[in-house]
C-alpha cells in the first residue's frame, strides 16, 4: 500500500513542475489545428475529385 501512495506523491510533485499553457496559447493552437485540418480536407476532397473525374473519363471513352 505504501508504494501506491508513493507512487501518487510522486505524480502530484512532477504535476507541480509542469509549465501550464495560457488561456491564449491554447486558443492560438487550437485555431492552427483547424485552420491545418481544414486545409488538408480541402487537399484531399480536390485529389478525390480530380481522380474519380479521370477514372470515370477513362471508363467512358474506353466503351
């Protein structure tokens, strides 16, 4: 039972060190996430779009 107390002491005291983030760093990263994300959905819909647009190209005028 000893150890687990330990153990838990130990979590606490590294928690004390840890440099929390500001409220605005926070929101300054949580908007490059999106801006990031949406950018690469956009990416990938163009090349999904491009590549179906080819593949049904190539199928019509194979017939």
């Amino acid at each position: 039972m000893n150890s687990i107390s330990n153990y838990f002491r130990g979590v606490v005291s590294e928690l004390k060190k840890v440099t929390w983030p500001t409220r605005q760093q926070v929101i300054n990263h949580t908007i490059i996430v999106l801006v990031s994300a949406i950018i690469a959905i956009a990416v990938t819909s163009l090349i999904d779009y491009g590549l179906t647009y080819l593949v049904q190209y190539l199928v019509q005028n194979r017939s």
